[in-house]
C-alpha cells in the first residue's frame, strides 16, 4: 500500500468529512469504555482525522489529548474545530514518530484497515505507551461491513480487516488483551501493556503542531 496514496485519499475527503459522518453514540460510549479513557489520563488518537472523539475524550476528563494523522487535510480540519489547550495535533507517521514520554491510552478508531502492516504498527504503539498503558482498535460497524466497504470504495488504500481474534494474536507480544467484540455492530480488540519493554530506541518527535 503506497503510503502517499493513503495521504491523498484523506486529504481529498477531508473538507466534507464531517458532513458525511455519523456517529452512534451509545456505541462509541461502549468503545470508550472498554478502551478505558477516564479522567486525568493521556490518550494518543491514531489516524484521528478531523478530531471525531476529541470531545468525548474532554467530556470523560482526559488530562491530555494527541492526535496523529498523516493527512494534512485531516490536521487541517481537526485544528480548526479544536482549540482547546489539553489537544495537541500532529501530522506525521506514527509508525516513525516518537514522543517525549509514554500514553496511558492508545485509539486506533475506524482506521486500522489503512494501514498496511498489522504487527509493525502494533510493535510502533506498544513503544508510545507506558507499561500498563491501553491500546484499542475498535470500529462502530461489524467485520463484514468493514470490509465491504473497503472493497468496494477504498481497495488501493486499505486491506482487510483481520478477524478479531486474529488481531487479538498479533497483539500478544506487548499486551495482554482482555476485551474482543466482533458483533454485527462492532468490531473491538483492546489490551494492557505487558510489564518490562521490549520496545526500544525512543527519538523525541520534532513536529508538534497546534
């Protein structure tokens, strides 16, 4: 998957992006707390685009919030709808980027798919977080519709959604995972970092954008 494609196809989407959006909240408030966001913690928001859960985040007390895309598009628009000094943006790739400390929360929402390398980009989150921290890859739709979406209208720039259990594999080198949903609403695998870390070689990320 051509990186730069991905970048493309969100940057072109990204001005219309929130009109064509819809978003069921009782599920995003059970994805929230499986995802175990609470108050006073950091969260880092992959593949944010414009910001969607940011103002969940805040209504749930999150201390801090970074918010990572690689569509400037995306940054764009998430910095214009959000102002608030707990937000940091940063358009970049977080399979490269680094931090100057660790998360306690990791999202991956309604993204995964774009991303070409299931296990590298697992392996690059395990090394934002802090031991104990929490990632999550969740979705508000099930597996299949998903995927047939992805076929059909964003083929070039994703790949097929593993089956949860699948993903819950991949995660077991650095988590111990403790929550899989895959009904026909939702889609959800998420899990706590295991102690020690075998992910090494932190460089303090040089792109911090408001």
């Amino acid at each position: 998957m051509d990186k730069q494609a991905v970048i493309r196809f969100f940057d072109r989407l990204a001005p219309s992006w929130d009109a064509g959006s819809t978003h069921d909240e009782a599920k995003l408030k059970v994805i929230l707390d499986q995802a175990g966001i609470a108050a006073g913690l950091s969260v880092l928001d992959v593949a944010c685009g414009t910001g969607v859960l940011f103002p969940y985040y805040l209504e749930r007390g999150v201390r801090h919030i970074t918010g990572v895309d690689m569509a400037p598009g995306m940054i764009q628009q998430a910095q214009l709808k959000h102002q608030d000094p707990r937000i940091t943006v940063i358009c970049g790739d977080i399979e490269t980027l680094t931090f100057p400390e660790q998360f306690d929360c990791c999202m991956v929402y309604s993204a995964f798919p774009h991303f070409e390398d299931p296990a590298r980009l697992i392996t690059a989150l395990a090394k934002t977080l802090a031991p104990g921290g929490r990632l999550t890859v969740a979705h508000s739709e099930s597996l299949e519709q998903i995927n047939r979406r992805h076929i059909h209208h964003a083929q070039q720039v994703s790949t097929l959604l593993l089956p949860a259990e699948g993903l819950a594999a991949l995660f077991w080198l650095f988590f111990e995972v403790d929550s899989i949903l895959s009904t026909e609403g939702m889609y959800l695998v998420s899990g706590i970092k295991k102690p020690g870390d075998p992910c090494m070689g932190h460089v303090v990320a040089s792109s911090f954008s408001r």
